[in-house]
C-alpha cells in the first residue's frame, strides 16, 4: 500500500481551496453589497408567495442579477442562477423550498429594528413590573425577578 500523502508531488499548487465532499459549502454568503442596504435571503414558504409579499410590503426588493449599481456574488457556484436579464438570486433551501435574495434601504431597517426593540423594552417592563401603566408597580406580584442585559 503507497502512502498518498507521500506520493503528492511537493512542488504542486492548488488554485482553489479543496473542500471536502462532506465539508461545509458556503452557498449564502453574499459578496460586493452596497453599502446603502441590508441583505437577507427570504424562504418563500408557499405557492401564493405569502412570505415574499409580507417582505415586499414590508419595503424590501427582490434582488436582480441586471442590479446596475452593484456586482454581487453568491458564496460558491452551487448557487442556482440564470442568464435571463431581470433574474433573480434564489438558492434552494430543501424541501422543494427556494431562498431569494432580498434587500431594504438600511435608514428603514434600523427604523424597524428600533420598533422591535420598543416592543421588547415594554413587554420587559411588563414582565419586572416597571410599567408606568400598570399604576401599583408591584400590582398582581410577588417574589423578586432580576434581568441583566
């Protein structure tokens, strides 16, 4: 029996990185972003597209491969893409399930992520019973709760 590793020509560069065929693939990283937007890959979880709507209601954009503004790329080439103008990014997530790639101005997500972290403080201050509303701040408690952040 020949040892491989010892057989391997020692003057030998590879030009790519090897990865193991039961290694980990980096198939959603997503390279060259704009700097005027948050990136996130959405799972449309149903036929009707519910998921992708509530996104685009929500301000986000479905990402296209003609972006003028931008060139992306996607993680390693395992990632579905078609050569039509207008296409989108989308990566299978398992299941019969398509991720696509999305996009909002990133003014409009931290406005979104300050409403999600209001909604958090007050239901906090309800839980420790700090709550100007509830008028006795120890109405309905008792025992002693502690929360560090």
């Amino acid at each position: 029996m020949s040892n491989v590793a010892g057989n391997r020509p020692q003057n030998r560069q590879r030009k790519e990185t090897r990865v193991p065929v039961d290694g980990a693939r980096d198939i959603m990283t997503v390279f060259g972003k704009s700097d005027d937007f948050m990136y996130r890959w959405v799972t449309d979880s149903d036929e009707k597209g519910s998921r992708i709507w509530k996104f685009k209601r929500g301000g986000w954009d479905l990402v296209t491969m003609d972006s003028e503004e931008e060139e992306l790329q996607i993680g390693e080439e395992a990632v579905y893409k078609s050569e039509d103008a207008g296409s989108l990014y989308r990566l299978h997530s398992g299941a019969g399930l398509y991720s696509y790639l999305m996009r909002i101005r990133k003014d409009w997500f931290k406005e979104d992520q300050v409403k999600k972290w209001d909604a958090i403080d007050a239901l906090e201050a309800g839980i420790m019973g700090t709550s100007e509303s509830q008028g006795d701040a120890n109405s309905g408690q008792y025992g002693s709760v502690k929360f560090e952040k």
